[in-house]
C-alpha cells in the first residue's frame, strides 16, 4: 500500500482551513501524524524534539540555544523569562476588554521564578515556543531566514530544506508548508516569503522572509483585542504583513 501524505488543515489567511472530513474516507492500515491543527499534536511534537535534544547533549533546551543559536547571532534572547536583563525591559501579554485590559502573561513575577530543575526526560516546553526577545532579536532571526548559510549559524542545506514547500495547504494553493514555516507564493507581488506565526498570551508575533531578495516583515505585539483572536487576527496579521511587504516592494 502507498503512503499517503495528507495535511489535515493549518491556520491560513482567511483562518483554519480543514480537511478533517476526508481523512478517513478510506482504509487505513497505518496511520502517523506529524502535523496537525491546534491540539492535535505539533507541539507535542515539538516539544519532544526539545528533549531529545536536551538528552543527546545532558543539558538545558535554552543552553543548547544559546550557544548554537543566539549568541553567533548576538542577539538578546532566552526561553527563559529570568534571563533577559534588565526585567523591566520584559513585556506583558494582554487580551484587551473594554475599558480594562486583562493581564494574560505576567512576565515580570515568571522573571524571578526559579527555572524548573534539569530533567532530559521531560517534555520541554519552550522547544514549541515561548522565545523572548526584542526586535533587534527579530531583524536578526528574520536575516537568518532568508540567508544562505553565509551567516554560519545553519547551513545552507538545511535552511533550504526548511523553506521547501512540502506539500500545500488543502485549497489555499498560495500557501504551503515547509519544516515548521510557511511558504507564501503569489501572496505579496513580489516576493514569496517563508515564515511563521504565533498567537498566545495576548500576543501575536509574526516574521516573514524572501530568501530571494533578503526582504523581510516582523511583527511583535503584547495586546489583542478579545473580540479579534484566532482566526480574526490571523486576518489582521495578514494585512500588516501586506501592507509591510507593499512598502518595500516601493521602496
């Protein structure tokens, strides 16, 4: 029997998009899902990832980052909220409800929390996300996007590797899928970014980039209006991404 690649849905510009209903429209004899929508296994995935990594090397997921990744880069960056200083540069997340907002992510109070002990045989969870940093830590990660390896920190392999659309996205034929980005072709005239974005905490952070031109558009946010979550902001996100993408293309 042939293997049958499928993605089930991803969150697209005009919101989830889901093929859920054709998936068990035949015989299965073995199924594995690699990638899902939200709560069906990616960050567990992820996460995994994390403490396989933390077991090869009998250290912190956040240390192994530090030196392969955010150091060569010199960036100002942790998954962890303590070790960003001064604290009072760090940002709390908000959802926004008239005429108060709600406090969703305390960063300042994780600050001064212990980090939990070392343990490689737990799911670490900042491997699925959680990364602080600021937009100097934001320009510098969206050029290792679309770099080359030139900059040392990945090859040129494997980021061409991240970046190759693997499959596309249900109907949505401008959008597909590489190694935990997204692939935008014939979206924004012009270019054809690959990136990724998130939305937790109230917040919502973006980065976009053309390996082909080294154009690139980040957005950071600490505050969403409840009213505006998933898939809405997806939208907003969408626009801001456009109207960064327009900007350049005339500059």
């Amino acid at each position: 029997m042939q293997p049958l690649h499928f993605f089930l849905g991803a969150n697209s510009e005009e919101g989830f998009f889901s093929l859920y209903d054709q998936l068990l429209g035949g015989r299965l004899d073995d199924l594995m899902i690699l990638k899902g929508g939200p709560g069906c296994g990616k960050s567990t995935f992820m996460r995994r990832v994390g403490a396989a990594m933390e077991r090869a090397a009998n250290r912190p997921f956040d240390d192994i980052m530090q030196e392969l990744v955010f150091a060569p880069l010199a960036i100002r960056a942790s998954y962890v909220p303590g070790r960003i200083a001064p604290r009072s540069d760090l940002a709390n997340g908000y959802s926004m409800r008239f005429p108060v907002p709600i406090r969703k992510y305390n960063a300042q109070a994780l600050s001064r929390r212990k980090p939990d002990p070392f343990d490689p045989e737990r799911d670490y969870l900042c491997a699925a996300g959680r990364l602080i940093t600021d937009s100097a830590g934001m320009a510098a990660l969206l050029g290792l996007l679309a770099s080359h390896g030139e900059m040392g920190v990945l090859s040129r392999a494997s980021l061409d590797l991240m970046r190759a659309p693997q499959d596309g996205l249900g109907g949505v034929d401008a959008v597909g899928r590489g190694l935990n980005v997204a692939y935008l072709s014939d979206v924004f005239p012009g270019f054809s970014p690959v990136g990724h974005q998130g939305v937790a905490y109230g917040m919502c952070a973006e980065l976009f980039a053309d390996p082909a031109t080294g154009a690139g558009v980040g957005i950071m946010t600490n505050g969403v209006s409840l009213e505006r979550s998933t898939p809405p902001l997806m939208r907003v996100g969408f626009d801001l991404l456009s109207l960064g993408f327009a900007a350049l293309r005339n500059a």
